[in-house]
C-alpha cells in the first residue's frame, strides 16, 4: 500500500474541493490518502502548517511509497516541507503533485510569508524522485499567465507538467465539491514510475 499525504489550501480542510473524490478512487485502488487538517485555516502561518503537514507525512510511512499532493498555497506548504527534509535520514519521496501552485507571489498580503527568500530549489528536488504540476489556463489566482508558474517548477524541479485548457482553480471554494481525475492519473503516475 503507498501513502498519499495532501496538503490543503487557504480555508480549506481534508473534505474540500477534489479531496473526496482523489481519497475515493486512490483508496479503491489500495492507496492510503491522509489530509491532515492545517491550523488556523483562514489564516494560514508557514511555520505551523509545515510542522502539521511534515508530521503527518513523516507518521504516514516509508518516503520511497509515499507521494506528496500540494493544492494552492499548499503546493508551497509541500515546497517548504521539502525544504526542511532529510533525505539521508527519512528518505526520498517517490513524487510530488503540484495542483494550482504558485511558484512566487501573486498578490495575497495574508500569504506572503510563504514566499519570503525565495525556494531553495536543489533541496527541494532532492528530496523527491519525480515532480509533476497540474494548472489550468484559466486559473484565476496565478495571473496574467498561469503557464509562467509551470515554466519555474519545470526548469527548477524538472516537472512534467499537465497545463489544462479549463479548470479554473481546480475548486474555487472549500466546499466546491469537484473531480479531478487528472490529479487522481497523476498521483498513479507518481506511485508506478
């Protein structure tokens, strides 16, 4: 059995948007999916939502099964984890999904922090084998061009990136219920490479 660990987005929990639906089709297919509920959700802190997510990750199992699923401000909750992470002594991560993520600033105050020094992004690839980005063109958060945020993790992580026509957001709101079976490929992906 491989582990998935998701790190959620600004206001949200383990049951919005896609979760749901990626922990029913990833559990039918044997996997374990955990979303670990972030402190303080409506305003999010880099340091307590590194230190929720890497706990769970690191009590979730070996690194070599586990992939690591990032939405929105939780992609780079997922980058700084990884930051922080020794491969030497936990191991690397068998991948990484990045969905709607921002590879710098885009305009939120509340999230700043976040992004603050820039990623140090040797670390950060080193600690996993395979990276993958999902964004869709019509992401209304990482404006003017969306692309331009899949160009960074490409050449920085050596992505392979899926860039949707549509998609918005992937879950505009919390509780905007929706199937992404692009993340659920992904993730399978990541577990079989």
């Amino acid at each position: 059995m491989s582990e998935i660990v998701v790190s959620h987005g600004y206001g949200a929990s383990d049951d919005s948007v896609w979760f749901p639906y990626l922990t029913e089709r990833l559990a039918a297919a044997g996997h374990r999916v955990t979303v670990p509920r972030l402190p303080d959700t409506a305003a999010p802190r880099l340091e307590p939502w590194r230190k929720t997510y890497g706990a769970a990750v690191l009590a979730a199992g070996p690194a070599g099964s586990t992939v690591l699923v990032g939405h929105s401000i939780g992609a780079v909750n997922v980058l700084r984890f990884l930051e922080q992470h020794d491969p030497a002594v936990h191991g690397v991560f068998a991948g990484v999904l990045l969905v709607a993520a921002s590879a710098h600033e885009v305009g939120y105050d509340e999230l700043a922090e976040f992004f603050e020094g820039g990623f140090d992004w040797a670390r950060i690839r080193g600690s996993a084998r395979d990276f993958r980005v999902l964004q869709a063109m019509d992401d209304p958060v990482n404006q003017p061009d969306p692309t331009e945020h899949v160009r960074e993790f490409v050449r920085h992580l050596g992505a392979t990136a899926v860039v949707t026509p549509t998609g918005a957001h992937f879950g505009a709101t919390p509780d905007d219920h929706v199937e992404v079976p692009e993340a659920v490929r992904l993730v399978t992906e990541l577990l079989s490479a």
